[in-house]
C-alpha cells in the first residue's frame, strides 16, 4: 500500500470512526449519568434511516426529510423514556438489559410492518452527491466530506456544552453521584429525559445522516450496536471524550484490519477491548 | 438464602415432570401425527431447560449477568461437530468428556479474564467475548463459516458393540436428554444448598463483606463460571445432536439475549424456575409463531410486559401466588406460608 | 402454570381437529407445496420472485397438477440456516407436504439436506446455488431448477480472458455460496493464463465496502470479478461507481450482482457484464410469452428467479400430468421428474443424473437499465458432479 492510499485508508477509517462516535456519545451519556444498558440503542439509529427513507420517498427532499425527522426521533424517545425506563432507574441492570431486549424485538418487527423486509438506498442528496478525484484511479464521494464535517461539528458543540455550560456541570456530577445532584435540588428526573432525548436524537441522527451511505436494511441496528459498546467500554463509560477517541480507534482498527490482516478482521476490535480492559479496567478516559 | 420453596412448588413440579416423561404414552392420542413433531420440539425444550439453568446458577445465584452465555452453548455444538468424524459416529464416552473438557478449559480462560470486572462492565464483556467467538467461527475455514457445520451421525452410546442407547431413535434421545436435564437439575440443587453454593449466596448479597470475611471470592465466582459454562455446552451438545447441525448464529448476543428471557419468564434463582422458563419460551414461540409471521412483536411485548410485571417470573407466582401473599401480613401465619422470596436483592449500583 | 396447560390443551384439540378435517392422503387431495423461502430479510425480493414464478405455472395449468388442485404452505425461512432444520421439519413433519420447495440460501439448504435425508422428503430446490446439493450430498429425493455458483462463473473467466485482462482482483462475502462462485470463475480464468491479482473476502453480510474499494484502486487490475447478490449487490455496484472505479476498471461478476436490482442501481449499473443462465431480454418463443404473462400477473419484469420459481412450476405440472396425479409411487415419481425437458424462458433445460439443470449460459451487459444478451458464454453446460454417488 503506497502513501497515496494509505492516505486514503485514513480518511475512510476517520469518516466510519466519526459516524460511530456520533452513536457512541448517545450511549456513553445513557450509560454514565442514567446508569442504563439501553440494548435498542441500534434500533434508534435504523429507526433514524427508515425515517429518512420514507419521507425522502414522500417529500422528494433529503433534507426537509431529515428536518421532519429529527423531532419524531425525540419524541419517540420521550415516549419510551417516560412508558418503559422509568421503571426501570432502580432495577437491576439485568432488567435493563431484559426490557430493552424486548425493545429491540418490537422496534425492529414494528420497522418490518411498516416498510418491509426488502433493502432501500437513499440517493446522495444533491449539492453533495459529486465526487473528488483522489488518485487516478479513486475518486472520493464529497457527501463523505459533508458526514465527516457534521460530525466533528456536533463533537465539538457536545464538547463545548459539557466543558463549558451550566448544563454540562450538571451532566458531568450526574455521571460521578446522581444522589448527590438530586440533593442539590437539581430536577434529575427532567435530567434524565432530556439526556435520554438528546442520546436517542444524536443515533437516530446519524442513522439519518448515514442513510445515503449504507443499505437501509432489516436489523441494521443491531451489528452498530455491538460496535458502539466496543467503543463506550474501550472510551469510558460517561465520557465523551472517551466515546470519541474510542470511536477513532476502532475506526481505524475496523478499516486497516479489514486490508491488513482480513482473517481476523471482525475480530481486531473485541481484542483491543480485551485489551483495554486488561489494563485499565474502566476504560481508557474513564 | 434457604433455596427451599413451599411442598407445593415440588408437587407441581413432579406431577410436570411426569407428564413430560410419559409423553410418548400420551402424545398420539392428542396431537396424531404431529406426535412427532412435538416431540422433536419437546426434546429441545428439555435441553435449553438446561442450558437455562446453566445461566441461573450465574445470574440468580451469584448475581452475575452474562450476556454472552451462548458463547458456551455455542462452543458444545461447534465441540461435537467438529470432533465427530465424517462417516462414522463418534463415542459418547469421549464425547462427552471431550465437551466437558474443551468447554471447562475455555470457561477457566474466558472466566480470568472475565470475573475481575462487574456490573456492566461484566455484561460488557461477557457479551464482547461472545461475540468474538461468533466471529472467529463465522470466519473460520474449517468451521464451515456463516453456514455452519453438519454432523451426520449422533453419537453412540455403545458398551463394546451392544448399544447401551441408540441416540438416533428421537424417543430414546428425548430420555437421554431428560435425565441429563433431572441430573443437571439436581447436581444444581445440591451444589445451591451446600457451602459453596451459600458463599456464592454471600458474594451475592454483599462481595465486599464477604472479602472482609476473609473468602476469596474471585476463586469461587471463577468456579461457579466455569460450573454454568461446562453445562451450557452439554447443552450445546444435545442441541447440535438434536439439529444435526452446528451453527454460529448458536454462539451470537441474540441467542444469549433468548436464554435470558428464558431466565425471566420462568423465575430468577429458583434453579427449577428457568426449566419452566425454558418450556414457557418455546410454547410461546410456538404460539406466536403460528399466530402472526410479526411474531417477534409479540415476544419483545411479552418480555417487557414480563419485566415490568411479574419480574418473579413463572416460578415466582408458584411460590407466592398472588392470593397467598396477603395472607404473609398476619403475624401468626401458617409456616408454609412464609415463602422466601424468590427474587434476589438488588445489585447495589456502586460498580 | 394453568396458563401454560391451558394453551398447550388448546393447541392441541385445535391440531387435532384440523387434521382431522384433513383426512387421509388420497388422490382426491389437493397436492400440497411446502414453500420454504425467504419472505423477510435481504433476500425477500427473490423469495418473492421464485413464488410469484411458481404460482403463474400453476395458474397456467388452471392451477392444478395431474388433475389435483393445489394447496401452498409458505414458511419464510428468514435466510437463516439456523432455524433450517427445524423449518424444514415443520413442513414435512408438521405440515406434511408432498413436495418442499426452497430454499434461496446455500446455508439453509444445508439444513434442509439433513432433514431430506431423514424423511426422504422431495425437495426442489428453486435457487440455492451450493454444488454440494447435487454433487457430494445429493441424493434421489432432491432436484434443483435453479443453477450452481460454478455454472454460472465458470464461463466468466473465458470471457473475462477473451476480453483481453490478465490480472484480476476478486472480491465477495466470506461465506460458502460466494467462495463457491469465485471458485469457477478463477477455476477456468487461471486455466486460460490469467492472474488473480487478490482474493477480497468481506465478512458476511456486510456492506461497508470502502476500504476494499480503496484496496481495489491500489492493486490496479484489470477488472474486477465480483459475486454479491440482492442488497449487497446494489451497494457493490453504486459504490464501486460513486469511487469513480468503473471508469477505469471494468466489472465483471455473475448475474447476480444485477439481478432484480435493475431498477435501483439506476445509471451505476450501465456497462456491467455479468454471466447468467437467464436474461429477461431473451429471444425465444417461451421467455417472451412467460415474460408477458408475468407482467400482466404482477405489474413488473420478471427476472431469473422468477423463472426460476416458473421453471419449478412446469416441472411439477409436466411430471404429474404424466402421472395423472398420482404421487403415491415414489420412486415413480422421481423416476419422472428427472426425466423432465422443458422448454423453458431461459431456453432449453434437463436435468443430469445428479438432478441438476442442464442449461446455457448467456453473458450479457446493462444497457439501458436491462440485461442485453451479448452472447451464449457456454451451451448446455452441465456440471461436473463425480462426486455424487447417486
């Protein structure tokens, strides 16, 4: 591999490890301030791409579609915050894991009645759907640019709320004693459903964004959702940083592994994992 | 915790025994000729009763949620299939410590890596390690991959050259795996109400105090993991010789997330209470299925319903049944009465 | 614990009943299909397809079979070679169909297998391409209409060599069916004096293909020989596209990387070759009446899978009009089914002594958004199968 595509591998590593941290920051903020395993985490984000192929479809319009979408996403996470997880703040994680479970069940059964089991593409929206020439033989699709750019955007704003807002403080105590904050007269309920909103948005989000990139297909959710654990764990769990340099890392990992050494490919990130977790236990920025 | 449970709980649970053991006398009688159908489906009720209880002894007993328990299911199947020569059947009398072997070897390294973490972080990677041997066997040439591995013959049980049990006759491999299950069953009961299985009790309620008290409690949290890994891959085992297939969709989160269902619907740490688990799953299962090809939604509906509800599960409403719980607030009540929970004390949240 | 005596009572008084009302196996009984196809999933498209194909024979022949009217029991296999064994025995054990047609997926035909070899179930398998089935693990009770990956990208490597490239890079999804038909391709594409520059294998059944594309501009070949079907197919082909690949290095595959895809691959598709035994622009007398037909009947072209699913269709009606019906003869029976000629969409079909069509193939390229013939890349090829001992 000469320099020239090296170059390139790196590009693809960082635009599939930013997509993953817009994800993962869903995850890791659930995890750390709610204390919650939530497994339909993925079903948010095929939810976010179903939603965008279908009103892609009806509006003939990528981004009005993405505009209308972005509030069904929130709302459906409201509606499961409040029915479902409310319960579940006090229980055992092993309840957590079982409900959202079944969540996964319904949600990806309920994405079959409504659009069916075939796979869609959405076509790359214009004024992005042009490509750039690499090398003389490769060209670059600029709506990869475009994902790249939206996703560093958002990491930064996440970062700037959490570091530098009143907001934030309050975010980062809930991750370190919930207790605590509530005894401050902090409305950690309100907390709560507002973080749940805002991770749910965030995956369904890149679902939306994502859609033009990848099949739009049954149980999509599900091998994101592995992937995004990987990363929170590798990152440290509540930690946004983490869940970003967590999500570089296996990026690049997934992306190189795939070239380098293809037998152990899908395998290179639950070692790295291992790894991590054999010597810093809570993660790597816990 | 006593692990005894009211006479009713045993008189129940003999007279469902029976009724499955004497299935063959019973089943053409009502299901004709789908008799045999059934009684494929029932044998392997019997054996991811099993396996369910293989994860109880982690998740009820110690407290442990394992989210990638197929991984040993899994690792049985892939176990026989791959040892079992191409033309010939094996010998259960290899085979069989061959899986307890391979799978305790596996369960002792997967387990040190695995038991120094908790909480989530135990989830984590019990769910990672599974999935990395999904992986590895997915990708695997000489595991046949995505499509898994046939296994032409079941293994004999064979004394010499006279046939102890032929495992190929679907009545007489539907005993094999209900005495494995009753053996697997009672093993666990004993091993529940000894001493180790009350420090396990201990580890449960509070690891720290029972460091404090001077037990290692790493040690016996390993042994209990390696314990559950070795019978989900006997498990595994039966259900390959069932199937007559290896597969790797047997090793995936998904098939860790069903045995945990399992675990719910029938009775966290009740031991009996998954093999009630187990059968409810299945029936279910069948029931949806034929009702609607969405069956999922029904499944994922009634798991949730089952979380919010009756966290007990099947064998929780055996113990304390709705209308025996008011009588519990008088305070001369009937010694049967006084039921021990079921339900194991909340995991305290400092990770 | 009532609950769950309760409906295991229920379930079982209502079995009983229906059999019942079923009755014994006569003549006068509609013959009853076993459909084990995929009706959810990426493959939904071709499960769908193979049905629609299979009905439309029927219906041609007033929907009957020897005089019998005809009763179908789908089962959506989900593509899931897992639940093969026990779907399969559903149907034969449960449903007791007379014949079990499926599946689309080589994995789950090897479940399936197993089950066929226990009961002896008749099995016609409507895609699958796994050379096993009718090779190694074949058997009297199991035919196949379809095709094998071999058959189909045998031819491909002559052609590709005609064509004038020598160093070939060939990618596809790490599992037997797509191993299988990069395996003929490079079987006679090496045999002619070609290189196979590297060997791409993606984990199945994933669809992220940037870094290999990226992989691919760097080894620099030829052309790229690739085998993906249905969704991943799509992808492939847009992908390879949207990176400016398909201006410089030509793609080949086998028919099913554009197979039902026409309509979404859209401008990304045009001037791929591909080899299959089908294409919808056939000229004979049979493909433009059966193409007409299917149009009429369900709105939109058909493609190889729906003849597929047609070509089973007029293979059950030609041997029980033989028969007059009568499927009680096994051995009879599959005595005549594999004596079956069909005149057939794709052009003139039999089977050899391992149950497996005999048939051309055509290489054809996308212009137009259709499969334009451009040539018969192989005639009446019929596949090795020595090691079938049947």
């Amino acid at each position: 591999m000469d320099l020239a595509f090296f170059g390139v591998q790196l590009l693809n590593g960082l635009q599939y490890g930013l997509l993953l941290f817009l994800i993962a920051s869903g995850l890791t903020l659930i995890f750390g301030i709610m204390g919650i395993i939530n497994l339909a985490h993925g079903a948010m984000y095929m939810i976010g791409a179903y939603l965008v192929y279908d009103l892609t479809m009806r509006f003939g319009n990528f981004w009005l579609a993405i505009l209308v979408a972005i509030p069904i996403a929130i709302a459906l996470g409201l509606v499961i915050e409040r029915l479902f997880l409310d319960t579940l703040y006090k229980r055992d994680h092993l309840y957590q894991v079982l409900l959202t479970f079944g969540l996964i069940l319904v949600l990806n059964e309920a994405q079959r009645i409504i659009w069916g089991g075939d796979v869609h593409r959405v076509p790359v929206p214009a004024p992005f759907d042009a490509s750039i020439q690499l090398t003389d033989n490769l060209q670059y699709s600029v709506y990869r640019l475009f994902v790249m750019g939206v996703c560093l955007v958002l990491a930064g704003v996440i970062y700037g709320v959490i570091r530098h807002t009143r907001l934030g403080i309050i975010i980062r105590a809930g991750a370190m004693n919930r207790d605590m904050v509530e005894g401050l007269g902090i409305n950690v309920r309100t907390l709560f459903t507002l973080i749940f909103s805002v991770g749910v948005a965030l995956t369904a989000f890149a679902g939306m964004i994502a859609a033009p990139l990848t099949s739009i297909a049954p149980g999509m959710g599900d091998s994101i959702l592995i992937t995004c654990f990987v990363v929170v764990v590798i990152g440290g769990i509540g930690s946004i940083k983490g869940a970003f340099w967590g999500a570089i890392i296996i990026g690049m990992a997934t992306t190189f592994g795939a070239v380098l050494i293809p037998s152990l490919a899908s395998m290179v990130i639950y070692l790295i994992m291992a790894a991590v977790l054999l010597v810093k236990p809570r993660g790597l920025f816990a | 915790m006593l692990h005894r449970y009211p006479k009713r709980v045993a008189y129940l649970m003999l007279v469902l025994t029976a009724l499955v053991a004497t299935f063959p006398l019973w089943g053409e009688a009502v299901f004709g000729n789908q008799a045999n159908f059934m009684l494929e489906k029932l044998t392997l009720m019997l054996i991811l009763a099993l396996f369910a209880m293989s994860l109880d002894l982690l998740v009820g007993i110690v407290g442990l949620v394992s989210l990638g328990h197929a991984l040993f299911f899994g690792l049985g199947a892939y176990t026989l299939a791959l040892a079992s020569p191409d033309f010939s059947p094996a010998s259960m009398w290899w085979m069989l410590p061959l899986v307890i072997g391979v799978s305790a070897c596996v369960g002792l390294i997967v387990g040190l890596l695995v038991i120094r973490t908790k909480g989530i972080f135990f989830i984590m990677t019990t769910l990672a390690f599974g999935q990395m041997l999904y992986y590895f066997i997915s990708t695997s040439q000489f595991a046949g991959g995505t499509d898994g591995v046939f296994i032409m013959f079941r293994p004999s049980l064979a004394v010499g050259d006279t046939l102890l049990v032929d495992l190929d006759d679907p009545y007489s491999f539907f005993y094999f795996c209900l005495v494995t299950l009753l053996a697997g069953y009672l093993f666990l009961r004993w091993l529940t109400r000894s001493y180790f299985g009350q420090v396990l009790d201990g580890i449960h309620d509070n690891e720290h105090r029972m460091q404090a008290l001077g037990y290692a409690t790493s040690g016996y949290k390993l042994i209990a993991f390696v314990i559950a890994g070795v019978m989900a891959s006997i498990a595994g085992m039966l259900a390959a010789m069932q199937y007559g297939f290896a597969n790797p969709a047997q090793l995936g989160w998904h098939t860790s997330g069903e045995v945990l269902m399992m675990l719910i619907l029938g009775g966290i740490g009740t031991i009996f209470g998954p093999i009630l688990g187990a059968f409810a799953y299945e029936i279910l299962l069948f029931v949806y299925e034929h009702a609607t090809t969405h069956w999922p939604i029904l499944m994922g509906l009634t798991i949730i319903v089952a979380v919010l509800v009756l966290p007990r599960g099947v064998a929780g409403l055996m113990i304390a049944p709705p209308w025996a719980r008011k009588r519990r607030t008088t305070a001369n009540d009937a010694p049967e009465k006084a039921t021990v929970s079921a339900q194991p004390v909340t995991q305290s949240k400092v990770d | 614990m009532k609950n769950v005596k309760k409906t295991t009572l229920v379930a079982a008084l209502g079995t009983t009943l229906t059999l019942s009302a079923m009755g014994l196996s006569a003549n006068e009984d509609p013959v009853k299909l076993g459909l084990m196809l995929p009706y959810s999933g990426t493959y939904t498209a071709l499960g769908e397809a193979i049905t629609n194909g299979l009905k439309l024979a029927i219906e041609q022949e007033g929907g009957q079979l020897g005089g019998r009217d005809v009763e179908y029991v789908e089962l959506d296999s989900e593509a899931d070679p897992s639940k093969a064994p026990q779907n399969m025995s559903r149907l034969v054990n449960g449903d007791n169909v007379d014949f079990v047609i499926g599946p689309v997926h080589s994995g789950v035909a090897m479940g399936m297998l197993r089950v066929a070899k226990q009961t002896g179930a008749i099995t016609i398998i409507p895609n699958a391409g796994l050379g096993a089935a009718t090779n190694e693990l074949c058997m009297p009770n199991v035919f196949r209409t379809s095709f094998s990956m071999w058959q189909d990208s045998y031819p491909m490597g002559k052609v590709a060599y005609e064509q004038g490239h020598r160093n070939i890079v060939t990618i596809t999804w790490d599992y037997a069916g797509g191993k299988e038909d990069l395996a003929g391709f490079e079987e006679a594409f090496t045999a002619e004096g070609g290189d196979i520059v590297q060997q791409i294998l993606v984990p199945f059944p994933s669809t992220e293909f940037q870094s290999y594309l990226t992989q691919i501009a760097s080894l620099q070949p030829d052309a790229v020989y690739t085998f993906f079907a249905g969704g991943g197919g799509v992808s492939f082909v847009r992908d390879y596209a949207a990176a400016g690949l398909n201006e410089s290095i030509p793609l080949l595959g086998s028919g099913f990387l554009t197979e039902g895809n026409l309509a979404a691959l859209g401008d990304a598709g045009e001037g791929v070759m591909t080899t299959l035994h089908y294409a919808e622009t056939l000229e004979n007398d049979a493909n433009r009446s059966f193409v007409a037909a299917y149009e009429d009947a369900y709105g939109e072209a058909p493609d190889t899978y729906a003849v597929q699913g047609y070509d089973t269709g007029m293979m059950l009606a030609q041997a029980l009009n033989v028969l007059g019906g009568d499927t009680s003869d096994r051995d009879r029976l599959i005595d005549v089914l594999a004596n079956v000629q069909l005149a057939s969409p794709r052009g003139p079909m039999s089977f050899s002594d391992s149950h497996h069509p005999i048939q051309n193939v055509y290489l054809r390229e996308i212009r137009d958004g259709k499969h334009e013939v451009v040539s018969i890349a192989a005639e009446n090829l019929e596949v090795p199968d020595d090691a079938c001992q049947m």
